[in-house]
C-alpha cells in the first residue's frame, strides 16, 4: 500500500470516531446477527430499510418523490403524483443496484473491492438516465452544487483509484471508520459525471454489510459533516457515519434492542 495516499484522499484511522460509538456500534450489530440467526428479523424490517435508504439517498440528491412514492416505484408501481420520469427511474435504479450488492455479500463476501465493482455500481445508478455515462469514468472537470470543493482531473484518476481501493481493503480498521473512510474518498475524487453520492453510499453499505453490519440511512444532514471531511477535519464525518449505522441498528432490531 502508499505510505501516503495522495490527495484528496485521507485515511482515517488517525481520527476514530468516539471509543464508545463504536463499542455501541459492535454491541448492537453482534445483536442484530444474532437475531438474524434466531429468524426474528423479519424480511419486511429489512425491506423497509432498503425502501428509506434510497428515498434519503435520491432526495439528498434533489429528488422530490416521497416516501410513499419510493415505495410504490420499488414495489413496481408508479406513484400517481405526477412526479418526473427521470426521478421515478432513479428510485428504480437505487433500488436495484442495492440488490445487487447485497447479492454480492452473500457470493463473494470476503473479495476486495474492485474497480469494476465501482463501474458496475455506477452502471446501475444512472441506467436509462444516462446511458452514455452509466460505468464510464468522466475525462473532463466537474464541479459540485453547494460547495467550494473541486475534485480532481480525471487524470489523476489512475493513481487516486488505486490507492483508494488499497485504502477500502486494508485489514485492521474498524468496519465503520474504514466504510465512512470510503465514501468520504470516493466523494472527494468523484469519478464519474453523475451519480458521485449515490454510489459512495452504496458502496458504504456494500462495506457495512459484507462485514455484518445492516443498512446504514444516511440522512440529508450529513452534507455538513461531508463538507468538514473534504476540507481535511474528518472527525465530524465519521462520527455522523457512526451515529447513523447506530441509528439504523436500532430501528432494525425494535423491541429486540439491547
């Protein structure tokens, strides 16, 4: 692995979350599986999370369509709001790209992460939105609404993937500084035209569940905390990172809580 990863990259095992975050984080995820195991999670808990996973996603990103909506459309109906083809494809496309990488965790989930697995990701996200972009690095500049980060050229894609996947397969981190770890990195390079977010948050997940932790919402309040990680201070993130997979724990397992 690079001793130092080239910006903007940063690894984030010099700036834990707190101890206790991530004592709760384990004791509530050694409890989610353990009441897996037993049968008494039950699979419409776990569809209800996939369904508020990409409403939040999606309206990080601008999208209207509510929770209901996002409900219907994964249930393959079409919401009757007169919301936007473009929105109730991006609801589909979240949806399946999700299955798809649960899918991974149960056939490969000891591989590494790889940078097909970015493309293929990103291939479902933007299907029928853009089909010229869909899996495909951007060449060119791109600049991000809302924020004075500018990410990098595309020809510093090279070096930058590589060391970010070193970075998302070393051993040794804990699940959720190293799943926080890689989303804020895939954020800072934003590889691709569109679709930057939401498939670093796909990727978080496919991290977390690989690793036996659930699904981890991520509501629109980390944006804040994501802007403190782009400009180096990345205490804030992983914190707001642990708070959700605590968060999202907890409502999984209900009355089970420990």
């Amino acid at each position: 692995m690079t001793a130092s990863p080239p910006e903007p990259l940063r690894a984030f095992a010099a700036a834990p979350a707190s101890a206790d975050a991530l004592r709760r984080v384990d004791t509530l995820a050694e409890r989610t599986r353990s009441l897996r195991t037993a049968g008494l999670i039950l699979p419409n808990a776990v569809e209800a999370m996939r369904v508020e996973l990409t409403y939040h996603s999606n309206a990080l990103e601008g999208s209207t369509l509510t929770l209901r909506d996002t409900a219907m459309v994964v249930e393959g109906r079409e919401p009757n709001t007169g919301k936007s083809l473009r929105e109730i494809d991006e609801a589909r496309n979240h949806d399946r790209a999700l299955r798809m990488v649960e899918g991974w965790v149960g056939t490969r989930p000891a591989e590494p992460l790889t940078e097909a697995d970015l493309l293929a990701v990103h291939r479902e996200v933007l299907a029928d939105i853009d089909r010229d972009g869909a899996g495909h690095f951007r060449a060119g500049r791109v600049f991000i609404t809302g924020t004075r980060f500018v990410p990098p050229s595309g020809a510093k894609f090279p070096q930058l993937l590589q060391a970010l996947l070193e970075l998302a397969n070393r051993p040794s981190l804990h699940p959720v500084l190293q799943a926080a770890e890689l989303h804020s990195n895939f954020v800072a390079v934003h590889p691709f035209g569109d679709g930057n977010g939401r498939t670093a948050r796909l990727l978080m997940n496919l991290h977390l569940l690989q690793r036996g932790f659930p699904h981890a919402i991520v509501p629109v309040e980390y944006l804040a905390a994501l802007d403190e990680a782009n400009a180096g201070r990345v205490e804030p993130f992983t914190t707001f990172i642990a708070s959700c997979v605590e968060d999202s724990t907890r409502r999984l397992i209900g009355d089970f809580e420990v």
